[in-house]
C-alpha cells in the first residue's frame, strides 16, 4: 500500500544535488511570496548536513535579502565560531555570500549554555509574527531540530527550548520548541540518505516521532532515503 499521507506534499529527487537546488529554488520562491505579502521573509535554517548544496545554490539565486531576516532551528551548544556550530555552517555555505545585513542575522547565542541561550532567543522570538519558513533536516531516529524521540525538550512550552542529553553529539543544545515550530507558517524538510529510510518507514506507518510531530511539512526527500514501499 503505497499511502504516503503523512508526507504531503511530497518531492520526489533523484540525487542530492537536484534535491539542492529544488529546495533553494522554492525557498527564493517562498521568498518573494513573503516579501510580496508581508514586506519580509523570515527563514529559520536547518543545520547538520544534507542543507550545505542547498545553500550554497541559495547563494547564487535572486533573492531581495535586504527583506530577508535569518533565524536558526536549531543550534550546538558549542563555543562562538566553533566550525561544527550550524550558524558556522550557514555563514560558510551562504551568509557570508549574500548582502544580508549582519543585523538581520539571528544565531543562537548557545555559547551562553542551554538555558541561558533559550531565554535570551525566545526573548528575541516572542514578538514577532511567525517565522515564514522553517527548513528541517530529520535525522535516523527522526529527530528534527534538536527535538530527539523521548526527550523532555519535546514536551516544554516555552518558545524555545535548552535540550540536554541530545543523542547526537554535543550533548546540550538549544532548539526552538515543538509549539514554536508548529506555529511556522510553513515547514520544509530536506532529507537524504539511506540511512533515514528506517525513520520515514516508521513515520508513515504514523509513528509520532517528532519529526512528525512538528506537524504539516513540504516533504522534499532524495531517493536513497526513500523507503521500499514509497
Ligand atoms: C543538527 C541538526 C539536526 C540535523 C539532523 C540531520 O544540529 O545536527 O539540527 O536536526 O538536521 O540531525 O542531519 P544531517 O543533515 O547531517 O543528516
């Protein structure tokens, strides 16, 4: 039975590179929607590593950044600068490539520590319209964000939470909150590789992990992560 309800829409790629560029084509897409209706666009970015080809083709499409504002999902509780931080990820991959005015540039200030940073960032969150677009990545045991199955963090209302305990290292990391994330005006997911076959399995067959969890998304997924019965 090929029911693939909890992924819609779904996109189909062929490989990582097409993924890339697809997903930076409907983001410059989401862009100029938003900025049409509302005069910005607020993007929070994934972090990990399936987005790097994204944003590096981000760069090179047009894009009226000076309208655009950057947020974060997600971020490692590791020191400014730190090169496995996701804001280092994204300044490298794109921001560092695109006039963006540093001041429209939101990162985690998780350097301060889990909930020193999580205060300080729903602080910056709480008012303000929804985010526009929130880019996910999922990991193999569906994680997204820094909400990781079984974790307390999931479970908080605050607009952004501390995460300790994280499976994937390091271990304390700060997240926006499952609510905060639901609350986006849009979701998009960019996942690839084989080894997140396991984890759409399970979400399709309705398994709550959060990556489900966080609600209605634009499923865009390469075709080794691609489980038998898609
Ligand atoms: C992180 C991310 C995390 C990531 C997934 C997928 O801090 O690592 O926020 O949620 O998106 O783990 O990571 P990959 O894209 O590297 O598979």
């Amino acid at each position: 039975m090929n029911n693939t309800s909890q992924f819609f829409p779904l996109v189909r790629h062929s490989g990582t590179q097409e993924l890339a560029l697809a997903v930076a084509q409907r983001i410059a897409q989401l862009a100029a929607q938003s900025i049409g209706a509302r005069g910005a666009f607020r993007l929070a970015l994934a972090g990990g590593a399936t987005p790097r080809l994204c944003y590096q083709a981000l760069r090179e499409l047009p894009v009226d950044w000076a309208h655009v504002h950057i947020y974060f999902g997600d971020e490692r509780c590791l020191p400014q600068g730190d090169a496995q931080r996701n804001d280092s990820m994204a300044q490298e991959t794109l921001l560092s490539y695109v006039p963006i005015a540093r001041a429209n540039i939101h990162c985690i200030p998780a350097e301060l520590g889990a909930r020193a940073a999580a205060q300080a960032y729903a602080a910056l969150l709480k008012n303000l319209p929804p985010l526009d677009l929130v880019l996910l990545g999922m990991g193999e045991d569906g994680h997204t964000a820094s909400l990781f199955p079984g974790n307390p963090a999931n479970e908080l209302s605050e607009v952004v939470v501390p995460v300790f305990d994280a499976p994937k290292p390091p271990s304390e990391r700060v997240s926006l909150s499952m609510g905060t994330l639901r609350a986006a005006r849009q979701r998009l997911f960019l996942v690839a590789g084989s080894g997140k076959r396991d984890a759409l399995a399970q979400i399709n067959q309705g398994v709550q992990l959060p990556a489900l969890q966080v609600g209605a998304a634009e499923w865009h997924i390469e075709s080794a992560a691609m489980p038998q019965d898609f």
